[in-house]
C-alpha cells in the first residue's frame, strides 16, 4: 500500500536537538494530561463499577491502587495511541506542529503503524539511559537518534509560515 505524501513537500533540513526537545516538553504536557484523564476513568469508572465505592475506597486505603499492571497497560496504550495517530496522519503531534517540525520517510510521506511503534518503543530505552538516545544525534552525520535509526524515519523542520492544504 502507497503511503500518502505529507503537506508541503520539499526537502527540509534535519530538526535540531532544540526544537525536538521543545516540542516533546509540549508533547510532556499533554501526555500527563492524558495519563491524568485514563488513569479517572479507570479508577472512577471501571474499578467503581467492579468494587463499589466502599470496596473501592478501601482498597485505595490499603494500597491496592498503588501498582495496577491493568491501569499500566492501559496507560502505555493510550500514550501510543496518541502518538501514533498523529505520527501516521499528519506527521506531527501538537507540540511538533508550534515547533514546526515533522517525523516522515525519507521520500516525504506518512510513516506507517509499525514506524510509529518501532519510534515509540526505542525512544523509551533512548531516556532511560540518561537521553542518550537523544544526544546521539549530536554525533549522527544525518542528526538521528536511535529511534530515527530504527523506524528508518528522519524528523525535519519545516519552513515557517507554510500554509497547510
């Protein structure tokens, strides 16, 4: 299947290490806001239908609630879904689109689901190990971390005041 080409086309310089991390502080923000809202829902919802309000309150009280792989998974799925439903659509979440950058191919066009959870999933182990991940594209000749090297993706900036179709 033919991967449908991002708006605008052109070739566009490689995204610095400034503006990516900006762009994944805005992503941060929205990511905790997420985590926020799912972790609600789960707990007042589904744990409160499962439980009761009492059973509920007081397997919070005993620390039941501290460690949840269920509300865990959920998280990390959501936190992909996110992700992914912007990398593969547009290109850009809402923090690359201020600092106008954008994740594709090198032929300008959409990444696909499997980049997106290749990118997602080496960027995890690219923080943990001190952002490593990250600053190596201080030494990289095409400025990639270690999850552009592995989805086979590039992050470039876009130039400014580019109206989108």
């Amino acid at each position: 299947m033919r991967k449908p080409l991002l708006n605008p086309q052109g070739q566009f310089p490689a995204a610095g290490l400034f503006r990516r991390l900006a762009a994944m502080f805005y992503d941060l923000l929205l990511s905790v806001a997420l985590m926020m809202v799912v972790t609600l829902l789960y707990q007042q919802v589904v744990l409160r239908l499962l439980y009761g309000s009492e059973g509920l309150k007081a397997l919070s009280e005993s620390g039941g609630l501290d460690i949840d792989p269920i509300l865990s998974t959920l998280l990390l799925f959501s936190l992909f879904g996110f992700f992914a439903k912007f990398w593969t659509h547009t290109g850009q979440t809402l923090g690359m689109q201020v600092w106008g950058i954008r994740v594709q191919n090198t032929d300008g066009s959409a990444i696909d689901l499997w980049q997106a959870l290749l990118r997602f999933l080496i960027a995890i182990p690219s923080w943990l190990s001190l952002g490593l991940g990250y600053w190596w594209m201080l030494w990289d000749k095409q400025q990639r971390t270690w999850h552009d090297i592995y989805s086979e993706t590039q992050v470039v900036r876009l130039p400014k005041n580019v109206h989108k179709k």
